[in-house]
C-alpha cells in the first residue's frame, strides 16, 4: 500500500477532470467547498457552482430541481448534515423523483475527529440504502473513488458516495478493474472471509497479513458498493471459508454488517461477526485514539476472526 490520500481529494480532483468532459455537470455545496473538495470545480467553472451556504435542506431540493431540468448534480457536504438534516429532501424530492443527482458527502464517520460526536455519523449508509432506487458506494481509497465516481455521475438516477477526511492507504493500481455492484477480492483466503468497505479495507488486508503470520489464511472482500450489495460474492465467500467478519467505519446497526447478514440468513447461513461502530455516540478526539476506543482498528478484526474461528 502506497501513500495516504484523503477521498475526498479524490473527488475535489475527479470533478475539474469530469467537468471539463461534461458540460451539463453541476457541482452545489453548502459553504465548505474548502472541505469537501469543491473549491476546485468552483474555481475552473464558477458558472456551474453554486453555494448554497449553511442550509442542507435547501442544497438538496435546489438539486433535484436542477437535475430534473436536465443536468448531473453533484451535492456535497458533511455527511452528517447531508444525510441527517437533509434526510426527508432527499427522500422525497431526490429518490421519489429518481432526480439525477449525486449526494456526495464527504467527513463521514469517527475520523472526523476534533469535530466531535455531534459532526461524526455513523448512520448515512443506513439511511441512504433504505431508500428505494438510491445506490450507496463507500471507496476504499483514492483510486476506487475516482472509478466509482465516474461510473456514478454517468449512470442515471440517484446516488451517495460516501468519502472521508483523513488520508487512506491507497491500495488499488489506476488499472484495477473496479465497478459499482461488484466487490473486489484484494486478497484470497480459506478459513474465514473478511468482508470490509471504505477506511476499513487498509485494515481488513494488514490484519490478514498478521493472521497469515498465525497459520490463518483469510480471504479479503472490498464491498465498496454497499447497495445494490454483490450478493454473488457473499454466498461465495460464505461458502468457501464457512466464515465471515465484517468492518465498517459505520455503525453495525443498518450498515455493511446488516446488510451481509441479511444475504446470508437467505442463502448460506453462516457464523457472522461485526466490527463496527456500536450502539453509541463518538466523542471528540484523535482519530487514531477513537479508532482504538471504538473499536474500528486492525487489531479488533483479528480478534473477531480469531473469536469467530475458535
């Protein structure tokens, strides 16, 4: 794995690239496109940017109606506020309508850090996949984001990428074959699965070469797209190693963990542990010290292989 680069500068680079090749493109933001990457787009195409400012609920609705003209609206804030405060716009106005717009919402999860439990989410993926026609991908890195960012803005319909803040390992080559609805096997295994998405993946592939190092050989899934979730590759998965551990930077209620199970208890019913974020609130900190605390580290997912496995 190479060096470390936020999805979100990611996606700041893929929108000047995809604009410049789309001209129907719009890029709306709500008065952080320091943050979340847009101020590039702005800058390159001021006459298809458009702040918002501090009102979520408006970003969303203004986007539909956009996109329902005509246009691919990519809509970018804190996942926190986008899929929280603005949770009934897109519902109604963006999936009801099946408007062509892009909820990219990026500083999801307890990596958010400083800014504390009332701006880490660990419920967007839940809410997002429950929404009739919405599709939901989670990059394990800078290179899978910018893959599933493009198959996502040239597909019709509505959309949630979910991005971060801080840098990730980036453990694809720019000629991995990478697609929405399909996992990506990053490393095979015969005695458990461990199926991972977004930051979690870097963490999923070091704890496999730590339980190799034990005898145990573990088979890592990357489910970038959580819906429509490759239930191909669970059932396979599931059937191959008779076992299977989940980690997400998400809470455990609703997200990846939830929706693997609910394959599984439908197809090939097998033993099912997650790691996750608990029924519980984060706090402000270090994103590293949370991590540890919460339970969203390396060391947590070797110790839910090696308790599922005994």
């Amino acid at each position: 794995m190479a060096d470390k680069i936020a999805t979100r500068a990611a996606y700041g680079e893929f929108l000047v690239e995809k604009g410049a090749a789309r001209s129907d493109l719009v890029v709306m933001d709500a008065d952080l496109s320091g943050s979340t990457k847009t101020k590039g787009f702005a800058q390159a195409y001021p006459e298809r940017f458009i702040n918002c400012g501090i009102a979520e609920q408006d970003l969303m609705a203004e986007a539909a109606g956009i996109a329902l003209s005509g246009h691919v609206v990519c809509a970018s804030t804190f996942a926190m506020f986008a899929t929280g405060r603005a949770y009934e716009i897109i519902r109604n106005s963006i999936g009801y309508t099946h408007a062509n717009v892009k909820v990219c919402a990026t500083h999801a999860g307890i990596t958010v850090g400083e800014d504390g439990a009332s701006h880490q989410t660990f419920e967007d993926i839940a809410l997002m996949r429950e929404i009739p026609g919405m599709t939901v991908v989670n990059p394990a890195d800078a290179v899978s984001a910018r893959k599933l960012l493009d198959e996502v803005v040239d597909t019709d319909g509505p959309a949630y990428v979910r991005l971060g803040r801080s840098g990730v390992p980036v453990i694809y080559g720019d000629d991995a074959d990478i697609k929405v609805g399909k996992a990506n096997t990053v490393r095979e295994g015969t005695d458990v699965t461990i199926i991972a998405t977004g930051i979690m993946v870097a963490d999923a592939l070091e704890a496999a070469d730590e339980l190799a190092a034990k005898g145990v050989s573990a088979r890592v899934i990357d489910m970038h797209t959580i819906k429509p979730i490759d239930s191909d590759a669970i059932i396979k998965a599931a059937a191959d190693t008779g076992k299977i551990v989940t980690a997400e930077e998400h809470s455990v209620i609703g997200g990846l963990g939830s929706a693997v199970a609910e394959v599984l208890v439908q197809n090939e019913p097998v033993k099912v542990a997650m790691v996750g974020q608990k029924d519980t609130f984060g706090e402000s900190g270090k994103p590293d010290e949370l991590r540890a605390k919460y339970g969203l580290t390396k060391a947590d997912i070797i110790n839910a292989v090696t308790n599922t496995l005994e």
